[in-house]
C-alpha cells in the first residue's frame, strides 16, 4: 500500500512500464531488482508524511516539504493542558524545540519542568542525539570544573539540561559560565535549564550571576503551581490513569464525580508530582474496582480538603 498511497502516478508508471519491459525475462527481473537503489531520507516517521519517487532506476523515499505545516506546534504527547496559560507554555516549549536556542523554564518543584526539557529535546533537531541530565544541587563544589567538562563530553552535541540550576553558589556559577559560554554561544550544543527559584531575585540580592542568567535565558517558560491551573485536573487524572494501568497491565477505570470535585478542590502543595503519586497510589488499592470513589484518596488529602471547604462556608 505504500507505493500506491504515495508515489506520484508518474512514478508508479515509470517503474510499471520498466518490469514490464523486463516480464518476459525472469532473469533481467531479478538484475533489475537486485540492482534497485533505494534512498529512504525520512527515518522514523508515518507513510502519509513520505514523498515517493523512482527515477534513473533509484527508489526514493524522502519528508514532504510541508509536514511541518502539518502538526500543531502545540503537540506533545506527554503535556497534557487544558488551561489556557498551560497551553501557553506547551505552544512555547513546542516553537523553541525547533531552534537551537537556550531555554529557562521556572516553576515550583513538581510542576513538571523535567518533563518540558525533554519534551523540547525530543520534538527538535537533536533528539537522535544524548539528552544528559546535570543535577546541579549533587554537584561537588571542589571539582565543579572537571564534573563539567566531563559532561561536556558526554553530551556531545546533544543536549545538556541544568537541572535547579539556582543550587550553584556564586563561584560555582562562574566556573559554568567560564566552561560553557563559547559551547553555548557557537551552539555546539543545546542548554536547558530549570529553576524553582525566582532567579532574577537572586540576581538582585547578589546571590546568582546577570552574566550567567542572560547566557542561560534564550527563552523563557514559566508553569504555575497546579492549584493555579484547575482546569488541567481533570485531563492530568485521565491521562495519567491510562498510562499507569497500560505499564501495571491493569484494567481501566473511571472516576466519580465527588472523587473528581476532590481532587480539585485540594491545594496539591507538591503540584503534577504529588497528583501522579496520588493516582498511583489510588491504583494499586483500588483492586477489582471499577469506578474509584473520594473515599478511596489518601487520609490526608480527604481532611484537608473537608476542612478547608468548611472553613469557606464560615467565611474564614
């Protein structure tokens, strides 16, 4: 189905009227296909997104022009928004995965900023290549420039995420800075880097380098504590629920609606983070359940939430 789904109708006829040429003579059939080039330019991606061709006997299978044109730069398979600020943030994250440049992305611990550098790494021109993770609060003061180069080298021309980049002391900031500047600048490789700290505060008060920030800030994409974005709940419980049955092979399940006005009338202090561990935990006691009930959410979650509904109602 392929050649007939894709290939120009020219294309097709040429190479139809080549083995027709050749029907009578099994042998010159076989030179011929033994002898077939075939140039496939588009790894890894649908037959409705190939263009087709055969000419001077070589087979050629290449990405159409406008397949760009043919997905939302919104998509990702693996952000889920609903609300409108988080599709913001989802659109910006998908228009920066096409450029080389850095991005900063901001955000409380568990509001997913893990999940928007490699989202942004796999959706750009370096997905093929390392995605390399520094955790920046692990690193060894005393030997913060050889630690450095030594990912350097591993990522390669890949891409290097910073990851709590505000955990570096200003000395270690200028170690960085002295190591990656020129990497960066040349774009010899592609820098991520993720923050639960306001840095421009910290720039403020002293305690984070200006040069650093604006050599690690190409863009910048901030996402809100979950409280602050109700709207995504719902989506985050569905999309999370199928894909932790589909890992533990278990049945799907559907959820109430006062276990739904629950889950979004809590705080979530420890954001998408505390939510997943939540649904997961939800899970794996449900049992044989089919629909799961506020009742069944952790004790915690159940008297917080009881008791702050009853504190609205008395206006306190």
């Amino acid at each position: 189905m392929l050649f007939t789904q894709n290939m120009k109708i020219a294309d097709i006829k040429t190479l139809h009227n080549t083995l027709c040429q050749l029907s009578e003579s099994p042998e010159q059939i076989i030179a011929f296909v033994e002898n077939l080039k075939i140039k496939i330019e588009a790894p890894r991606i649908d037959e409705k997104e190939l263009d087709i061709s055969f000419a001077e006997n070589v087979l050629k299978i290449s990405r159409k022009d406008h397949v760009e044109a043919m997905v939302s730069p919104q998509e990702s398979r693996n952000i889920v928004a609903q609300d409108a600020r988080s599709k913001v943030a989802r659109g910006v994250a998908a228009r920066m995965a096409k450029t080389d440049d850095p991005v900063l992305i901001y955000g409380e611990n568990g509001t997913g900023k893990g999940l928007y550098a490699r989202s942004i790494h796999e959706q750009g021109g370096r997905k093929a290549l390392p995605f390399v993770s520094v955790p920046c609060g692990a690193i060894d003061k005393h030997n913060t420039k050889q630690l450095m180069i030594d990912y350097l080298v591993k990522v390669g021309h890949g891409t290097l995420l910073l990851d709590g980049i505000q955990d570096l002391d200003i000395e270690m900031q200028r170690v960085l800075q002295k190591i990656i500047r020129i990497p960066v600048e040349q774009k010899y490789f592609r820098l991520l880097t993720t923050t639960s700290t306001d840095l421009y505060e910290l720039v403020r008060k002293g305690f984070f380098s200006g040069e650093l920030l604006t050599l690690i800030q190409g863009c910048y994409i901030e996402l809100l504590p979950l409280q602050q974005r109700k709207e995504d709940i719902e989506s985050l419980v569905t999309f999370y629920m199928e894909k932790i049955c589909r890992s533990c092979g278990l049945e799907s399940k559907t959820i109430s609606p006062d276990l739904l006005s629950m889950l979004e009338s809590y705080p979530w202090p420890g954001n998408v983070l505390e939510l997943v561990n939540t649904i997961e935990q939800l899970l794996m006691t449900a049992q044989d359940k089919q629909t799961l009930f506020a009742k069944d959410l952790p004790t915690h979650i159940r008297i917080q939430t009881i008791n702050s509904s009853a504190a609205q109602k008395k206006g306190i």
